[in-house]
C-alpha cells in the first residue's frame, strides 16, 4: 500500500502518515498540488492520495485526468466542516476524514481503498489445486498467465501470488488492458517523453517503471492491440522498454503476470493474439474454475461477504438461514464471485430479522434469486424460441448481427463482458458496435439494467 500525503494541516497529516506506516503502507510526503503530480509522474506511484481540504482539490483531480493518473482521493480537515466535505466529495474526492485523526478510522480507509485481502477464501478441492500450484511457484521469476471466467478473481490470485514472492516488498501494480483506449495503452504501459505527442505535458513514467523490483500485472492482455503486442513480447524477453518518445531504452526488472478470460487457443487461430507471446506469458498456467464448479466454496465466501460487510455497515453479523444457503448453493452464479459479493452485500444491508433469510437475498433487480432463477430460465427459452421463429428473410446480415447482439446485451442486463463471452467476441469488439448502434440513433441497454439510452 502506496499513502501520498498532500499538504500539512499544522502536523495532523504528519500524525496521520505514522498511524499509515504503523498498518504497513509506504508514505510519502509532500506540500503542494504540483509536488504530488511530479512524484506520479516519476514512477513512485501511489495508491491512494490524503489531500489538506485546503488545497485545490478540483484542480488535482483535473490534472490527474488529464495524464490519466488515475488514483483516488480523500480529502481531509481539522474540523467537521460539513461544507468543506461536501466541496471536497463534490470536486472529486471518494471520501473525507476529519483530523485529529482517528487510528481505526485511518485503518478502515486503507483497507477499504485498497482492498488488498492477501488471502485466499476457498475450500473446495479444484480451488485449493489451483492456490498450491500458485504457492509452487510464487517464489520464482516466471511469467504466469491466470485464466477464468470474469469475476473468478483473478487478480485476488495475482495479487496472492506476488505477496508470497521474493518481490512482496516491491510494488504490485496492476493495468487493465481492456479499459485503456489502443492509442493510449502503449504510453500507459511504457511511459513517454515531454512533447511525445499531443498533451504530453511532461515525463510520465509508464507502468513497466512504476513495477520496477516487483510485479507487473496485465489484466485482460487479449485485449491489447496486436502491434502493441510485439513491443509487450520484446519487453518481456530483454527486459527493457523504450518510452514512447524516447531516444534510449531502459532497463526493467519485473515479474510478469497476465489474465485473460478468453480462450487463448483461439484467440491466437483468429490472429488476435500473437502465439509468441503466449508461450511467453504461459510459463505456468494457473486456471480459476468458475464458482458453478466449486460448489464447496460457496458457504466459505458467503459467510467471509456476510462478515465483511457487516463490519463495513457496522451491523452485527448475523447467519445464513438454511433457505438462504440453499438458494445460494443450487444458483449458477454467471458472474462468479463477483456476483455472489453484491449479492450478500445487498443481504446484509437489506435483510432485518436475527438471521439473513431468503427474502434478502435478491438479484440486482430486486427479485429473490430463487425466483430470479427460474424466471430467468423462461425468459431465456422465450427469446431463444423467438429467435428460431424470427422471419429473417429480406433482411441484412448487418441487421441480423445488430439484433442478436442487443437481444443478447438486453439478456445480460447491461453486461458488456457476459454479453461479449456468450457472443463469442472481444469486449473491445462489442463497445465498437454498441458506439455504432447509438450513433446511428438506435436505443442501446446501459450497464446495470437501467433506462434504455442512444449511447453505449
């Protein structure tokens, strides 16, 4: 855990950063705006800004968006100024802590921020093969590719992996390379040089550097531009990295660790992936079955969830009914444990008698996930049957394709990444079609399953 502390507050943020220190984060100190995004800049990194109210919290944030430096913030103060707060949350700060500060309080931000839970929850045998095999060869330097399903927890695993390894001491830093547009991912990845292009305002040290001693994690690599790829392989096989608009290369010493949610064998057949670089990467394969086939850890993450967020909400903790763990066990959880998360989030918040019964544990959509299940499953068959008896003839395949995709975004919810697996396509494939469809006029589900809107 990576603490910048922005500002003074007459010594409070001082006293603040040792309680930081005494929980296990690495602190660094400084005074203004400007001195806070030079240390970004350099590869230092952060994980979480505590910013003086004072200071023109807006004007960070505007800054950090503009280099895409994307950090979050809490804002803190010396008294509880309501108004102060409200300014500080307004302009773009998750949170705001009032000072003198309060040691639990500063610990409960850390943890809520980070979220970095360094154990494993699990008790089915496919789950306890998978973290010894991760426990094998966590200490060594090779390239590890995690497969699985979105929401398996691949990054829960990759984050288990590095903190068992000779590199835990050193940064663990993470880029989701599907969410980085392609024109911007490789000064993400490599970093760049002032005037490299437009709007590099200054050096920015790129993610390679900024993992430099430690570990580097490549979420979702399949979604990264073929082009890219080859300067991704020649990274990893020399250990060096050329920023973009730079006259020199620079040596990296970093442990690669890659996800994925696709299959790959296929991904390399259509051309997508480069097979060179998976050999790369898949020095050791660690695949995460889905939640569907280790029903055993089901019980173990629900009970962890229930005390998790109860602590969270500061509700008591109160137990699964049999009804509730029944309907738990027999769903088929398309979203992993992800979703069985926000599930029991939503049990804990909303159930209010001395145990969680069925009644709290709801779908997204409000409905109990007994019921959700089965309605879900008429629902499926309903628009399966339509679409066998829809009439295509006189129509586009283009139209076919646009159909097909919305039916099966509108099955999903809102989904991209349910609805890009079960079509068979990559997530950056489906927002290129949905950015399409809305600019053409035609209505297109948001995430979430909310109100049906012109834009993806």
């Amino acid at each position: 855990m990576r603490l910048l502390i922005v500002g003074t507050l007459g010594g409070q943020l001082t006293v603040a950063s040792k309680i930081a220190m005494d929980k296990g984060a690495s602190v660094t100190h400084v005074d203004s705006n400007e001195q806070a995004l030079a240390v970004l800049r350099s590869g230092k990194g952060a994980d979480l800004l505590m910013v003086d109210v004072a200071l023109d919290i807006r004007d960070l944030v505007t800054k950090l968006d503009a280099e895409r430096i994307h950090v979050p913030i809490v804002a803190c103060g010396v008294t509880n100024d309501a108004r102060a707060a409200v300014r500080a949350i307004h302009a773009g700060a998750k949170e705001y802590i009032p000072l003198p500060p309060d040691p639990d309080l500063i610990a409960a931000v850390l943890a809520a921020v980070t979220d970095d839970s360094r154990d494993m929850i699990y008790r089915d045998e496919s789950m306890a093969k998978v973290v010894k095999l991760a426990q094998q060869i966590a200490g060594s330097d090779a390239s590890v590719l995690i497969t699985g399903e979105s929401g398996t927890g691949k990054e829960v695993l990759a984050r288990y992996l590095h903190s068992r390894s000779l590199r835990a001491k050193k940064p663990f830093i993470s880029v989701n390379c599907a969410a980085i547009p392609e024109n911007l991912l490789e000064s993400e990845l490599f970093g760049h040089e002032k005037g490299a292009f437009t709007g590099a305002m200054a050096r920015r040290i790129g993610k390679f550097e900024e993992a430099n001693g430690g570990t580097l994690l490549l979420d979702e690599v399949t979604e990264m531009d073929v082009r890219l790829q080859a300067k991704l392989l020649r990274a990893i096989q020399e250990r060096v990295i050329d920023r973009v608009g730079g006259a020199r290369p620079v040596p990296v010493d970093i442990r690669i660790v890659a996800t994925s949610n696709r299959n790959l064998t296929d991904a390399v057949r259509e051309g997508t992936f480069r097979e060179d670089l998976l050999f790369r990467l898949n020095v050791v394969n660690l695949k995460i079955p889905p939640l569907r086939e280790r029903p055993a850890d089901i019980a173990e993450l629900a009970q962890y969830f229930v005390q998790k967020y109860s602590a969270a909400n500061g509700l008591p903790v109160r137990p699964l009914s049999a009804e509730a763990r029944r309907a738990l066990n027999i769903n088929r959880w398309p979203g992993n444990v992800r979703e069985l998360e926000n599930t029991l989030h939503r049990a804990v918040l909303l159930s209010t008698g001395p145990e969680i019964g069925i009644d709290g544990i709801l779908s997204p959509d409000g409905v109990r996930l007994d019921q959700a299940r089965v309605n879900g499953a008429v629902a499926h068959a309903a628009i399966a049957a339509e679409q066998i008896t829809r009439n295509l003839v006189g129509r586009t395949v283009a139209e076919v394709e646009r159909d097909l995709i919305l039916e099966t975004l509108k099955h999903c919810l809102g989904n991209r990444t349910h609805a890009a697996n079960i079509l068979g396509i990559s997530i950056r494939t489906l927002r290129n079609k949905l950015n399409e469809y809305s600019g053409d006029g035609v209505p297109v589900p948001p995430p979430h399953g909310g109100e049906m809107r012109g834009a993806a």
